[in-house]
C-alpha cells in the first residue's frame, strides 16, 4: 500500500546520509514517491543507487531561505508538492518554519542517537519511523541493509572478484590507521593473489601526495556517484571508518572496517559482510566526547596489520 509523495531532507556528509539507505529502501514499500533535498552530491549518488527519483541541492541558494526570511517561491512550490515530509536535523527552528509553509505532515528524527547512547545510528531511525507511524515494525530479518541486486535489478556491475580497494582516508585524520600498516596490508593481499588498489577522496590530498612519492597508483575521485561505480566493480574492501567505508558497506562489499576513536557499536555499518576491527581497550571511544586523541592512541595503534588482513580473510570468504 502506498502513501503518495515522500521528500527527505537531511543536512549531514556522507556517511550520515548512508546510514538511512536502509530505512530509504524500506520506506520505498508506502510511498509511490520519494525525493531527498540533501547536499549535491550525496542526492546525485542517492538518486544514481534507485533510492530516490529526484534530488534537490542543500546548497541552492533558495533552499537557504528556509533559514530566513522571506522564504524564496521555488522552495515553496517544491515542498508544497508533497504530502510528507521528513527531516533529520537537529534543528527544531527547520520543522516550525516548513511548517508554515506546507501542509503536508512534517515529521523530525535526530540524524543520529545522543552521544551516550549505545545504539547503531541505522537501528536508531529504524526505532524513530516506527514511533512516528511512517513504518511497521518488522523483524530485522526483513530489512534490506544492503543494496541487493533483486532489489534493483537494472544497475547490476559486473564485478572482479580479486579486485580488491583499500581507503586509508577518512572525515577526520584522528581515525586513520598508520598509513605505513595500509601500505603493508596490501602487500600481504597482493602475495595472496588479490589485486589490492588505493582510493581517496579530494579533500585527502595529502594522502594522495604520499602514494605518488612512493610511486603507488592511486585513484583520486571527486564525483561519488563514480566512487560508488568503482567500488561495485570491486571484490572487496578495506578502511577506516568513515562514510567512505560505510558506502562500501551498503553497496554489499566484503568489507573491514577499523574503528579507533569512534564507537562501533553506534556506527558499525549494518551489512552482513562486514568486519570490524577495533582492539579490546579499557578506555571508552572518545571521538564524539573530545575535541582531540589522546596523546597515545592506542585504539589505533594497536591495531596489527595481521589482524585486519585475517578479518578481511573472513568478510571475503563468508
């Protein structure tokens, strides 16, 4: 049974956008329609995975007049063609004021728990539709965590197996792992037979500068839509945790994920083949609680190359 038109508007970076792919897929059953209202690039690539069928920019500047006043005409014509919309934003001042310029139902879900809270960021939304009426309570078994090619069925990659990508980047240089122990880990995978590459993101130039002085290809993209392109021709992945790995994760990779300063239990990417790695460690994950690592990090540094090379062993042969 479908409810008409749903608009999705959220205002975070990658991987906050990917953790609801989930609960997109699941709300995709009640609404004939959804469209999301995002930062450009992130709508590009929700669009180009068959979550969406149209995206709008957060950055448009008639999108910032819901800031302020007088609210430009465009942004009211496009939100006044929805019978629902959903934000996740902490901003309560957002929902007051689409409130006052739509009738359609306005419902507000946190983007992500309160710090403390041990919950996964996925389970969270999941709990916050339920309680607002805009989904069924349903057995996890029933959720889609993964993009599953019987899902959307026109934009299967084919795949190379023993192509394997390895992303030492992430939103914050306190969760990257050495990157030495990235360069060694991919010498293990390579005598292994696997053919283990490097990607990064724009903003990680510096990692970029690194592998060209030591003579290692690299692929350096700018477009996430050819990002997620890459990684779906791939057999496997590896990273720190970031949106990066969250969206290999989604895309059904075998994937390791090596968390340091942040909590996995509250951002575990949720796919069924995915490792995560993380040493047992008195001290709690302090990156969301405190503007900087501690002097010794152990979370990260101890973390040994033979331990992320035998998680990868079994994410890729489960």
């Amino acid at each position: 049974m479908t409810d008409s038109s749903l608009l999705i508007i959220h205002q975070g970076a990658l991987g906050d956008v990917v953790m609801t792919f989930p609960a997109l897929i699941a709300l995709r059953k009640k609404f004939g329609r959804i469209d999301m209202l995002c930062q450009g690039q992130l709508g590009k690539l929700a669009a180009g995975l068959g979550l969406v069928a149209k995206a709008y920019p957060l950055e448009a500047a008639y999108v910032a007049t819901l800031f302020s006043k007088p609210v430009d005409k465009k942004i009211k014509i496009i939100l006044a063609a929805y019978s629902t919309i959903l934000l996740f934003t902490f901003a309560s001042d957002l929902k007051k004021n689409i409130g006052q310029i739509s009738n359609g139902r306005c419902f507000q879900i946190p983007p992500r728990p309160p710090v403390r809270e041990k919950i996964n960021v996925t389970e969270f939304i999941f709990k916050n539709l339920f309680n607002c009426g805009l989904l069924e309570a349903c057995n996890s078994d029933d959720r889609h965590f993964t993009r599953q090619a019987r899902l959307f069925p026109d934009t299967a990659r084919p795949v190379d197996s023993l192509k394997i990508f390895i992303h030492p980047g992430a939103g914050s240089i306190r969760k990257r792992w050495p990157l030495a122990r990235f360069l060694e880990l991919a010498d293990i995978l390579k005598k292994k037979g696997l053919r283990p590459g490097f990607i990064c993101g724009p903003a990680e130039q510096d990692l970029a500068d690194e592998f060209a002085k030591q003579n290692r290809p690299i692929h350096v993209l700018s477009e996430l839509t050819d990002l997620a392109d890459l990684l779906e021709s791939a057999g496997g992945y590896v990273g720190n945790d970031s949106g990066v790995s969250h969206l290999a994760s989604f895309l059904g990779l075998p994937s390791v994920v090596i968390f340091g300063p942040t909590d996995p239990l509250r951002w575990r990417p949720p796919g069924a083949r995915v490792e995560i790695v993380r040493p047992e460690l008195d001290c709690n994950p302090c990156f969301e609680i405190e503007p900087e690592n501690c002097p010794e990090p152990r979370c990260l540094t101890d973390v040994s190359v033979e331990t992320v090379a035998r998680a990868f062993e079994r994410a890729y042969q489960g």
